[in-house]
C-alpha cells in the first residue's frame, strides 16, 4: 500500500517551500509595483509575509497583512476581487505547469510574537525561564 504524502505527518517538501517562496517574491513585487489595474488595490500597502502551498502545487495560500494594521475587510475585499489578474500575474513569471489558484488569510504571526513577548514578560514566567 502506497503512503499519502499529504497524509504522513512531514511539513511541506522542498518544492512546496522554494515554490511558495518565489509566489511570496512574485505576489509582494506585483502588489509594491501596482501591477493590478485597480487603484483602490494599488493604494494599500499589503505585506505577504509567507505562501504556503498544497502538495501538488494547484493552490498557494497567501497569508496576508496590511501594512501599518490598516483596514482588513478592504484589503481582502479588493484581493478576492482581483484575484484571477493576480493570479495571472503571478503565473506569469513562474514557469509552473499550473497556475496555482491564489487563497489569502490574514497572517497573524505578529500578533502571535506580541503575545509570547506579553507571557515572558510576566514575573512567574521569568522567574522560571531564569532558574
């Protein structure tokens, strides 16, 4: 019986990581440039912090902030409605055999590093990470 390698419990391939990277590359130049013809899209300034991408390369999730903790519901209002010409300018500079379908959700690693300072700097907390 063949193994799922989807399924085995191993974090993603050294494809997925160096195909998600250059998504990553592709989709934050895109987005700095204003290569989208819409200019409520071009006004925001929207950082990819990291792409991950599905075992067979057909969907690439963007995880997604607006710079300086702007308006979030806009942000992913004018990314879904730009999606397919996002997708195309991304596929565009890639040499896939798909262009993988764009999926955005809101990173939330800053906000996950603010709470783990906020818990070491609580006293029992340091005190056990001294001792």
């Amino acid at each position: 019986m063949a193994k799922n390698k989807s399924h085995d419990g191993q974090g993603p391939t050294q494809r997925q990581l160096r195909v998600g990277e250059l998504i990553r590359r592709t989709l934050s130049e895109v987005l700095q440039r204003g290569d989208i013809h819409d200019p409520d899209l071009n006004r925001l300034s929207i950082t990819v912090g990291e792409v991950s991408v599905s075992t067979d390369l057909k969907v690439a999730t963007a995880y997604v902030v607006p710079l300086g903790g702007g308006d979030t519901d806009q942000m992913f209002d004018r990314l879904k409605h730009n999606q397919s010409e996002l997708r195309r300018a991304v596929s565009k500079a890639l040499t896939l055999k798909y262009a993988p379908e764009l999926r955005f959700r809101l990173d939330e690693t800053f906000d996950r590093l603010d709470e783990t300072r906020r818990l070491f700097a609580q006293d029992a907390v340091r005190r056990d990470v001294e001792d």
